[in-house]
C-alpha cells in the first residue's frame, strides 16, 4: 500500500511538471522571439477546444458505449446560443455559459427521448441525420435569430473583472484551464457510481438491466451531460471567434470527434488528450506536404484499426483489492476444497468409472 500511494506521489508530480510547461508555452514563444507564435498558439487553442469536446462526447461514446456522431449539432446550439444572448440581449460571455448548456442539454434530452433505446449503427445514422437537420435549420435562419448562411457576426469578447480576453495567448490559458476542468470533472464522473453504472451498460445492457441498473435513465443522463458539456465549448468558440455560421458546424466536424475518441482509446481520456493533438495538431505540422499529408493520415489510421482497434490508450480493466479477511477466507476456502479433493483420486484407469466405482 505504502508503495503505491509512493507511485501515485511520483505521478502526480510527473504530470504537475508536464502541466507547468504546457503553460509556459506562450512565454516561451515569446522569449524566443517566434514569429510564427501566435499561428501556433492558435493551433494549440484548437487542440484545446476539440479535446473539450472530444472529452464531452467520450462520456457518451466512451463510457455509455452508445455510438453517436451528431455531436457537432449542441456544439452549434452552444454557440448560437451565446451568440444570440450576447448580440441581441447584450448577456456577457460568462453569463450565456450555463444557458448555452442548459439549451444544448435540453435538445439533447428532447432528442435522446424516442432513440436512447436504439443500438449500434442504428444510433450512428439517426445521429448523423441530427447535425444535418440542425445544420439546415441555421441556415434556414430559424426564428429569424441565426442569421441564415452568413450566420451572426460581432460576438463579444470574453471579460474577467475588466481584463478583456483578446490575444492568442489569453485564449491559450482560458481554452487549456477549461479542458483541465473538464479533465477533473469526468475523471470523477468516471470514478463515482454513475460512471461504473454507465460501464456495466456498455459491457453488458442486459445484464446491466438484469442487476436492476435503469439503462435507459443512464444513457439519457449521459447523453445529456455530454451534449451540455458541447454547448459549453460552443460558447468558448463563439467568443474566441467572434463570428459563427452553419459551416461551423458540419458532419465532418462530428467525424473527427468521433475518430478522436476512437483513436486514443475510446473510454480512457489520457487517449482522448493525445488523440485531439494527433487528429488536429499533427496535420497542422506537416502542412507543408499538404498533397501527401490526407494519404499519411489516412493510412496511419488505417494501420491503427489493424494493430490497435481499440486505439492508443484503450481504458484498463479495473482491479479491485480484497481485504484481508476477505483474502484470508477465500485462501481457506481453498485450502478446504484441496484437502477434499484430496480425499478422491483419479488416475488414468478410472477417469470413465461411474461414480460409484470410482
């Protein structure tokens, strides 16, 4: 025990130290005199911004197993949703926040309600026909507030007791400190009761079902926190973009959600950290073999299906540690059914007797 909480010590410190120099970023660039600073920093923020959500979608892909690529439809409701109080009611960014949520988490719920119970690639399609839906609907200008095509343009920057948040490197430490909370956030979510019962359902629904676990009530509750969770990211991009539009928010945004969660390792989120920076930072770094760098990525996750269907980090199976008078009573269980089992022998000449001859 001692040398575990010791390992857990060292951990802990290794990623402390990791996390401090992810931070120092910005100085850095700045120290060296980096021309292409901001360019990267703004790269960095979009790493950010998808492994919020990719986290966000992890809860209902990775967790709840339920396969789900209309995310990209609350991103959108997240983001309008602050455009829309911010221009036309004068809200300020941090006061839309919890409202884009709640409007994204209640779509979710309104949504969830007819199709929680399909599985599979029944739920992928009725998925993906929602972030087309929603996509049309924007650009219908719905309600006359969405702006149509052109979308809604002048959002408001975010404010923090009278620090407007306008540069590369504002947005770094705003985006990356909201991922860290999303990090602790779900990594608590997985480790509470609701998490494990969101497991049980994705192993088994049935038996889940069986031990008296309501799937149907999990999976919406899942569903609903991670789309909420989207429409928070909506209303960070909304505000770091200063503009939205329906081209935001496309299928293709969905699929490379889906292929992040995936490709680190669906249900562990240090996978979902690391596939963010190879799906939407890699691609950047070799831009300049745009022509080649699609076929490269293509066949890399090709490669990844074959050797590593279940991705980079796949989750761990969890070991528990018995007591030790649990210990103790199944090691003398044990040694009981020996000592019975002693008492009978079986050799070669009697393996087909009855069990009365034998």
């Amino acid at each position: 025990m001692k040398n575990h909480h010791h390992a857990n010590w060292k951990a802990n410190l290794a990623i402390g130290a990791l996390l401090l120099i992810f931070m120092l970023i910005p100085w850095f660039f700045n120290a060296i005199g980096l021309k292409t600073g901001p360019y990267w920093l703004d790269v960095l923020n979009t790493v950010g911004l998808y492994t919020m959500l990719a986290l966000s979608l992890n809860v209902i892909l990775g967790y709840a197993g339920m396969f789900h690529m209309g995310h990209a439809a609350f991103f959108a409701v997240g983001a309008y949703t602050t455009a829309i109080l911010n221009l036309n009611f004068g809200w300020s960014i941090f006061a839309t926040i919890p409202v884009a949520a709640l409007a994204a988490g209640l779509l979710a719920a309104i949504i969830a309600g007819p199709i929680i119970h399909l599985r599979g690639d029944y739920l992928l399609i009725v998925t993906i026909g929602i972030v087309e839906i929603t996509r049309i609907a924007l650009t219908n200008d719905i309600f006359g507030l969405t702006g149509g095509p052109n979308g809604l343009v002048g959002i408001a920057r975010p404010n923090i007791f009278g620090f407007r948040l306008s540069k590369p490197h504002h947005f770094f430490y705003f985006i990356w400190i909201m991922v860290g909370i999303s990090y602790v956030l779900f990594n608590f979510l997985e480790n509470s009761r609701f998490g494990r019962a969101l497991k049980y359902i994705k192993e088994d629904a049935v038996a889940a079902e069986n031990m008296g676990v309501n799937t149907t009530l999990y999976k919406l509750l899942a569903f609903v926190l991670g789309s909420g969770w989207a429409g928070v990211a909506g209303t960070i991009y909304a505000s770091q973009m200063r503009t939205v539009s329906p081209d935001s928010f496309t299928f293709d945004e969905s699929v490379l959600l889906f292929t992040i969660v995936i490709l680190g390792g669906s249900g562990n989120q240090k996978g979902v950290l690391l596939g963010s920076f190879m799906v939407i930072g890699l691609p950047e770094i070799f831009r300049n073999f745009q022509d080649k760098r699609l076929l490269v990525f293509g066949a890399a996750l090709v490669l990844m299906m074959i050797f590593r269907p279940e991705g980079l980090f796949p989750p761990k199976a969890a070991k528990l540690k018995l007591s030790e008078a649990w210990s103790a009573k199944i090691e003398g269980e044990g040694d009981s059914f020996s000592d019975a089992s002693s008492d009978r022998k079986f050799t070669g000449d009697n393996l087909d007797a009855s069990p009365k001859e034998a």
